[in-house]
C-alpha cells in the first residue's frame, strides 16, 4: 500500500526504513571523516606553504589511486572510487591553497 503523505510515495515497507536508517548513519561517519580530512588538509597546506612545496603532489594522488584499485572490494569497482576521491582530493587541493 502506498502512502499518500510521503512524498516518494513510495510503498511503506519496514525494511526500506531499517535500510535508510543505517544509511543515514552512514551518512553522518561520512561526512565527519571528510570533514576531519578537510581539517588535515588545511594542516599539510600549511606545511606546504612554509616549506615551499606545491600543493598538488602527483606522486601522492597516484599511491591513492593505486590504492583504491587495488583494495576494491564490495559493490563499488575502482573506478567509481576513484571518481569519488577525484572529487575529495581536488577539495583537498582548494582548502590547502587558500590563506
């Protein structure tokens, strides 16, 4: 039976809330992690800028990218992996070169 208020109106079935409960849970380590990735970013951005080194360091991103191919494993290949931190490490790179 669907429900006529929930606006996916999708069918009620306990086991899509038990799902999404775990998933928002989920969520929640998730973003706290990046933003504690975030933070240590900002850190080695300093470092970088006081010892004159660039911010972006391919030698770095490519032992993650290594890494992510060749620790894929579950429902995710590596090469969606590697699209998600592409996104993070670009994010890494921005907070570390502002002042």
């Amino acid at each position: 039976m669907k429900d006529p208020k929930d606006p996916g109106n999708e069918p009620r079935d306990p086991r899509l809330s038990n799902i999404r409960s775990f998933i928002d849970r989920i969520d929640s380590r998730i973003i706290e992690l990046l933003q504690e990735r975030a933070g240590l970013a900002q850190e080695i951005g300093l470092v970088k800028k006081k010892l004159g080194i660039p911010i972006q360091d391919p030698g770095r991103e490519g032992k993650i990218r290594d890494k992510l191919a060749s620790g894929a494993k579950g429902p995710m290949d590596a090469d969606a992996l590697v699209r998600i931190y592409e996104v993070i490490m670009a994010e890494s790179r921005r907070l570390q070169e502002e002042d």
